[in-house]
C-alpha cells in the first residue's frame, strides 16, 4: 500500500475476513471429530482430535510457505552511517506533538 493510501479502507475491508475465518473455522473444527471418527479409531496414536491438530499443522506449513514465496522485502546496504543520518533527521519530518 502506497503512504498516500487510504488506511482506513483497506483495515475494513481486511475485517470483513477475519469473522468469517473464525466461523468457518468454528464449523470445520467441529465437523472434523466428527467426520473423521472412524478412522482415528483405527489408529492407535490418534484421538478424536488430532486430525483438527494435523490440519492446523498443515495450514500452518502452507502459510509459511506462502509467506516465503510470495513476501519480498528490500534491504537497505547502505551501512551504519546511513542508520545514523537518517536517525538525526528523523525530528525534521516527523516532529513530536
């Protein structure tokens, strides 16, 4: 997002997503134990929740994934001194009220 965005805007509608991550999140966990019963009964490390534990193990990895992949950021090389001029004329642009 540009500095000259509109903040504001972009937050709401981010915040539209995250009720309804959490509901549909509530419906999956709670359908999962049950669906999946039959086969966490035949295996004998497993109870009625660890296919829920899995799958938040998977979605976890694909997110980082995802994260690695697809985040870029720039790194300044600039050195410490660059670190120190711009530190000293941080109060010119962003003075304290």
């Amino acid at each position: 997002m540009s500095p000259a965005g509109d903040l504001q805007r972009t937050l709401a509608k981010a915040n539209i997503f995250i009720p309804l991550g959490i509901g549909a999140g509530s419906l999956i966990g709670g359908l999962l134990p049950m669906l999946t019963s039959d086969l966490t009964e035949s295996v004998s490390w497993m109870n009625r929740y660890s296919v829920n534990l899995l799958l938040m193990v998977a979605m976890v990895l694909i997110q980082m994934g995802l994260t690695i992949t697809l985040v870029r950021e720039t790194t300044l090389k600039e050195g410490v001194e660059a670190f120190y001029k711009g530190s000293k004329r941080f109060p010119r642009y962003y003075p304290m009220p």
